[in-house]
C-alpha cells in the first residue's frame, strides 16, 4: 500500500469548494487549446525524452 510510504499525515483529495481550482471554472476548451497548441510544443521542443514519449 502506497499509503505506507508516507512520512507524514495523508490528505485526502475533494472536491472543495471555494478551491484555487475555482478560479479556472469555464475556460476548460481554452486551457485545452494553449495546452496543445502552446505548452506541448514547448515542452516537446524543450526536452527531446518527453517528445519520444508524446510520438
């Protein structure tokens, strides 16, 4: 159990309101579109490992 390997107290996650999360309600499709379009080819240009894994 990975719950052994924990040196301190485990936090739970949930779905908690008023959470920073929050902040990002409603621009899902926005998020995905700069998720594609900008910070994968970053990061894929950035570090050739993480492209051979994206390929």
């Amino acid at each position: 159990d990975h719950r052994n390997a924990a040196a301190e107290q485990i936090f739970p996650l949930d779905m908690a309101p008023n959470s920073v999360d929050d902040n990002y309600d409603g621009c899902t499709k926005e998020m995905a579109n700069l998720v594609k379009t900008k910070y994968l080819e970053k990061e894929m240009s950035d570090s050739p490992e993480f492209k051979k894994s994206w390929q």
